[in-house]
C-alpha cells in the first residue's frame, strides 16, 4: 500500500513511528538534510524529548523482549512505576493478565519476525485502552535488532463510539417516536426494522411486520404496486413518493410514502428506507371534499356536476360506438305544497324516498342525479330509441304514483318528465339537459303526471317562460303591475255593489298583459304570495277611498291563489293589510277556487274559518269547473258562489246550459249562499239569472275590467244599467 492509500490514522500511526525509530536508534534526520548543521547527542536529545512527550505510548524490546526504552505514556499505559530497561514487562508490571497477552505477543513477533496487534487493558480495566503495533526490526540479514511498540492510546476512539452510539440510540428513540411510520427494506423487499408506530399500524404484531414484504404484511391491492416502487428505488436508486391504504381492523389507513434508497460504504444500494406520513384525516377529508363536490348531501346522488361528467362520458361512449342515449329529467308536481304545508324535513324525507324509487326502476349503469329541490336526472346510457326510454318514463311515474309511507302518513306525488335523446335532440351535455328541461316544462303544461319527448318548438317555449318569470320577477319591484276593476252588480235592484280586483301587468315594450298569461307563471314560481298581497293591499286601499264618501259601502272582491294558502301567514296578512289600510272586513270578499277545497286539509279549513270570523266573507269563483264535491260547501264558510263564465256563455240558445245554471242556483240557494254569475254579456243573460234568483252579476254588460282611475269616473257617473 502506497502512503496516498493508507487510511486515515494509519498516516499519523507512521509519523509517530518514524520519529519514535529515529530517536530510539539514534539515526534521526531532517528531512531532505545532506549535512548535520549540529551535532548528534543534542539532535538525540531534541528526539527524546519529543517521544517523552508523545501521547500514545512508545517503547522498544530487545530481541530477547526484554525493555530497551519506554515513554512516560508506556510506563502509563502498564501501570508500572517505571520502566526499568533490561528487564521483562511482566517484572516491571507483575500479575496482569493485560501484560501477560503482551508478553506472548512480543514473544510471536520475535519468533515470526512478522508484526503483530493486540488491544491493551489498561491498570484501571475495562475497555481497551490503547492498541498496540509490534513492529519487529530486523538487520539486512534477517537478524532480528529488536521490537519496537507502539501503542495508539484508544480513549479518543472510545469516546467517538460514545458519541456514535449515543446519537444512535437518540436517533432510534426519536424514529421510534416520530409521528411517521418507518420501515427498513432489505434487497429482497422484507422489512427488516419498523418503527412501533407501523408496526401498530400494520396490526400490533411485531412478527406479523419484521421479516416480512409488503405483498405479505399488509397485502391488499396496492401491496404489489408498492413492492415495484420498492424494486425500482432499489435498482435505480431514485427516490419515489407513493399512496398507500390497506386495512386494519375492518378502518381505512392512508399513508402517503416516501421511499428513498440506502447506500453501504461502497456506495450500492443495499437498502430501502420507507417514511410514511399518515393522511387518514386527510384522506377522509379529501373524500369528504369529493363527497361535497360531486354529491347531493341531501340524497347522496351525484349532482350536477357528475352529471354532467357522466353525460359527457356517455356523449364519447356513444360516439365511438355509435348509439343513442337517453337523458329524463323528472321533477314532481306540486312538490312546494308538500314543504310548505307538511314542513321541510318531511319534504326532505319523501325527497329521498322519491330518489330511492327512481333508483329502483334503472339499471346500475344509469345514473340517477339530484339537480336540486325536486328535480331530478335520469342518465340511460345504454338504451336503444325511443321505446326504450318511453318505458323507463312510464315505469317511473307508475313506481311514483304508488303512496309513500312517511312517519306515518300516506304521502301522494306525481312526476313530470322530460326527455332528449342523444344525438337526435342533441350533441352536448348543456343542450340535453336544456332540451330535458323544455319537455318536462311541456309536459307540466300538458297536465302533469306524465312524460313527453322533446320537440324543438319546446325549447324557444321554455326560452320565453323563463324569461317571463325573470321579468315578473322584476315587474312588482318596478311598478308595471297595476289593478284593474270589474263592476259588480245586484241583479235585482241593478245597483253596483262592488267590483272584483283584477291584475294587470304593463310589462314595457309589449303593452298591457292578461293575467292568465302571468299568474301560472306566479303561481309555480311562487311569486303569487307576494304579488296576491300586493294585490290585496291595492283593493283594500281603494275600496276605502270610494266608501268614504258612500252611505251603502261597495265589496271588493280579491282573488287568492291556492299558493296564498300554503303558507300559515295568510290570516295575519289579511288582517295586517285591513287594519294597515282601514278596510273594514265586511268590504271585502276572498274568491277561492274549487280546487283549494279539494285538499280538504285542517289547515284550510281552519285558515277560512279565521278569515270567516275575522268579518270577511268568502267566495267560490268559477264554480261548476272545478272538481268539488257538494258535501265540501257545507264544511267550509262560504258565502257565495261564482258561477263561472262558460256557463253563463251561449245560456241563451243551449238548454243543457240552462238547466247547468238552475241547478246551480239552485243548490245555491239550498245551501243559503249567496250566486253572482260571471261573464254577463247580454241583456237576455241578464234577465234570466235575474228571474232564475241569482243575486248579483259581473260582465262587460255592465263593465270591462278597468283601471282605477277609469273605475272612479264610472263611479261617479254611476252610469250602471240595471236589467230589466
Ligand atoms: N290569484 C289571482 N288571480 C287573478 C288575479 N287577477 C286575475 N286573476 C285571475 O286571472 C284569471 C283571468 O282574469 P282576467 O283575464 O282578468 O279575466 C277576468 C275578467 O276579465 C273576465 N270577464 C269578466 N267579464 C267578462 C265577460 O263578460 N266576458 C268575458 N269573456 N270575460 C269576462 O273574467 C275573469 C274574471 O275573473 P274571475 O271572476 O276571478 O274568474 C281569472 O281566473 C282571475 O281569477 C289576482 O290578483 N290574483
């Protein structure tokens, strides 16, 4: 070995050695010297002096192993009181089992003439406290001139290894602590340590961990993968970060891994170290997040938005494949009622109940989507034409229209659907759903409960409605809604004894609109609450101001939607707008239609009671058209009845239609209600209601609806005709 391969210690070793033989034999030199520039004994002495103050310890044996020379640090190192030359080192230190190993050692080296090495035990015992280097000389011939010891005093090494094991100990300790788990790979991809933080991870069982692969402990599906991210790091020596979940108890463990490669002195990759930090939460969190985003929290269907990812995917299916698909979207009738009338939570519980039989009728591969409130999506991927989706439809609203048992009420729903086909209706996930929505908006209109295809004249249709709801939304606000006046007349005497408020919208641009035109729109949007009170209020308003100057105070009549009464604030309306306007309750007259009575509920009954008792009477407008049955108008406090305006059509000429409003008269009269006919267009009409016994009368015979101002003149004028 060369001087430059010689490892480090070794060097210094030699150093000391050189000067330590040269000062002993007496052939010291300088360095690249030619000439002594003093003389020998004093170079000698400077070299002794030198050794004797040498740290480790130095000493030379004669060929018979007997002491030449040793250094205070020798002398030290033996533990004698000195080194007494010509004698043997067990005379010096007698009894020593240290010097004794020594002894035989010098005894080798002066037999083989090789070198020899052996660990010194101090006096004190213990660790090995200095290493000693026999070094045999020898002369040209072989002969051998003595031995020469060195002793390298080992305290500094012990400390280093101290230290060493120290931070290994504290480095064990806090791996073992970390909040991460930690795991050691050999290169056959068995762990060969685990902190106890995996190790319980892994189950608790330490010889379930140690020893074993991945693949073995935990296993699952991602074991195999991890095992080829493990070979990977060891052969190409790269580090890698990688997902991992396995199962423990029956609980979900997310780690997310580090694995990074181990050297040896070499520097090959001998081992494989794996740091994983535990993202449970995280995990959990993200799916939560997942949950959120792509999920009703309500139904636990997908929303929109995976909808919408799901259509697209349909979209690509069915255009490699060249097929049809189907997209419905079913939103239940009258669903408003059911939260307004029975609460949100039961509206909440029948949402899900819905959303449960709408699962029931597809296949797993469709997808059933919550788009929000009561609307619902229906993806059929995998359905051939219009058949096929037909059936799915039918197969739902028949599914629907079986009760639903909530908290022990029989709950009824119907649906409306809507359906587009793919690619016929359309291309692209927003048209499908857009011309979904035209068809189930067509299919309300057509009655609701049923199913209708898409037909492009739907969507310019649905285009306007929501357009109309937008700006009807903005027409109260801005003040294009106004209140026209019909007169009402007693038949009998001819006098004006009221008139019916009836709305209008002046929406800009297209002159003045019919309700029947907007009041749907208000009804479904639920707008007519709002716009009904306004409405109340007008009427009040104005009736008051023209009573003001009459001794026979004039009835206001004011339309209620059945949407009025969904909510429980209709009574303290009423009544806040009364005493707010002055109105007294006997001016004015609330008309209900037929089909408010049909419900039948408590709550109906109980809020016209109030109204009732509250001094205002009540109407049934349009009767004959609805669906109530006779047994209703005893139960509930009516006063009148509006026969309405088809049968007072054409009643001249067509003698079923006589008979109709006799018999409606009738019971009217049985029922000791008061009858006001409705549509009076001719004189002739009005002389037959009037000698048949109905009360009173409205129709353009004796007034169109008209505004205020119009209606105040007509008023004064009083031009009103009576019928003869
Ligand atoms: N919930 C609310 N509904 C309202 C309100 N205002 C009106 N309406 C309802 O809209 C429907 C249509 O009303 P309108 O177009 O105003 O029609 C009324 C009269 O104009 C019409 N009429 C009256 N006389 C004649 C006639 O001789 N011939 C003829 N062809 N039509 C005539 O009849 C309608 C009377 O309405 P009603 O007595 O209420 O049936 C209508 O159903 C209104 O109820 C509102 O503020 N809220």
């Amino acid at each position: 070995m060369t001087q430059q391969d010689s490892l480090p210690g070794e060097q210094d070793d030699r150093a000391a050695e050189a000067v330590a033989v040269a000062c002993l034999d007496g052939t010291a030199r300088e360095p690249g010297a030619r000439t002594h520039a003093r003389p020998m004994r004093t170079r000698e002495d400077e070299m002794r002096a030198l050794v004797e103050q040498l740290p480790d310890a130095v000493a030379r044996h004669d060929p018979a192993t007997r002491i030449v020379y040793a250094n205070p640090a020798w002398t030290r190192l033996i533990g004698c009181a000195e080194a007494v030359p010509g004698r043997r080192i067990g005379e010096v230190a007698p009894g020593s089992t240290a010097v004794a190993r020594y002894q035989r050692a010098l005894d080798q080296a002066a037999a083989s003439g090789e070198p020899a090495e052996l660990d010194f035990i101090g006096a004190a015992g213990g660790r090995a406290a200095a290493r000693l280097r026999i070094v045999p000389e020898a002369a040209a011939d072989g002969t051998l001139l003595g031995l020469m010891v060195f002793g390298r005093d080992l305290a500094p090494q012990h400390e280093l290894e101290d230290e060493l094991l120290q931070c290994s100990a504290e480095l064990r300790e806090l791996v073992e602590h970390a909040p991460v788990n930690v795991a050691h790979y050999d290169a056959g991809c068995r762990r060969v340590y685990a902190n106890a933080r995996l190790i319980a991870a892994l189950g608790g069982d330490a010889a379930e961990v140690l020893g074993k692969t991945p693949a073995e402990s935990p296993g699952g599906p991602r074991a195999s993968m991890f095992m080829q991210v493990l070979r990977d790091v060891l052969e190409r020596g790269d580090v890698r970060e990688v997902d991992m979940r396995w199962h423990v108890a029956g609980e979900e463990v997310c780690d997310l891994v580090r694995v990074s490669p181990q050297f040896d002195g070499a520097g090959r990759i001998t081992h494989v170290l794996a740091v994983g930090r535990d993202v449970t939460e995280l995990g959990r969190y993200r799916r939560q997040v997942h949950l959120q985003a792509f999920y009703d929290p309500l139904t636990a269907l997908p929303n929109r938005l995976l909808l919408g990812d799901r259509i697209s995917q349909a979209i690509a299916d069915a255009q490699y494949h060249g097929h049809e698909f189907a997209l419905l979207l079913l939103d239940l009738d009258h669903f408003k009622n059911v939260n307004d009338s029975l609460g949100h939570t039961m509206g909440d519980r029948l949402l899900c109940a819905v959303a449960k039989r709408v699962q029931d009728c597809v296949r797993t591969l469709d997808t059933v989507a919550r788009l929000g409130g009561d609307e619902f999506a229906i993806l059929l991927p995998d359905v051939r034409g219009v058949d096929d989706a037909a059936a799915v439809a039918d197969k739902m609203l028949r599914f629907l229209a079986e009760p639903f048992l909530i908290d022990g009420r029989e709950l009824f729903v119907t649906g409306s659907i809507g359906i587009a086909l793919f690619p016929v209706d359309g291309g692209e996930v927003e048209s499908l759903l857009k011309f979904a929505d035209a068809a189930m908006y067509h299919g309300k209109r057509a009655g609701r409960n049923n199913f209708q295809f898409y037909a492009r004249e739907f969507t310019a249709r649905s285009l306007e409605r929501m357009d109309k709801e937008l700006a009807l939304r903005k027409a109260l606000k801005n003040g294009e809604l106004e209140v026209y006046y019909q007169p009402q007349i007693d038949l009998q005497t001819g006098l004006l004894i009221g008139a019916e408020a009836l709305l209008r919208w002046r929406r800009p641009g297209l002159g003045l609109i019919e309700p029947d035109d907007f009041i749907p729109i208000a009804e479904e949007s639920g707008l007519i609450v709002e716009i009904g009170e306004w409405v109340l209020s007008v009427a009040c308003e104005a009736v008051v101001r023209w009573n003001a100057r009459r001794s026979r105070p004039l009835k206001i009549a004011v339309n209620l939607s059945p949407r009025q009464f969904v909510r429980n604030e209709l009574v303290d309306t009423v009544a806040r707008i009364l005493a707010d306007t002055g109105c007294k309750p006997a001016w004015l007259d609330l008309e209900i239609t037929e089909n408010l009575l049909l419900e039948d509920s408590e709550r109906t009954v109980a809020m016209l009671a109030a109204l009732d008792a509250m001094g205002a009477s009540i109407s049934i407008d349009d009767f004959g058209t609805g669906y109530s049955a006779l047994s209703y108008l005893h139960r509930f406090p009516v006063s009148h009845l509006k026969i309405d305006r088809t049968f007072v059509d054409g009643l001249e000429g067509q003698p079923e239609k006589t008979e109709l409003v006799k018999a409606m008269l009738s019971i009217a009269a049985a029922l000791n209600l008061g009858s006001v006919a409705e549509g009076v267009e001719t004189a002739q009409q009005a002389a037959y209601l009037k000698q048949r016994g109905c009360r009173a009368a409205q129709g353009y015979l004796f007034g169109r609806p008209m505004p205020v101002a119009d209606f105040e003149n007509f008023l004064n004028k009083q031009t009103v005709s009576p019928a003869s």
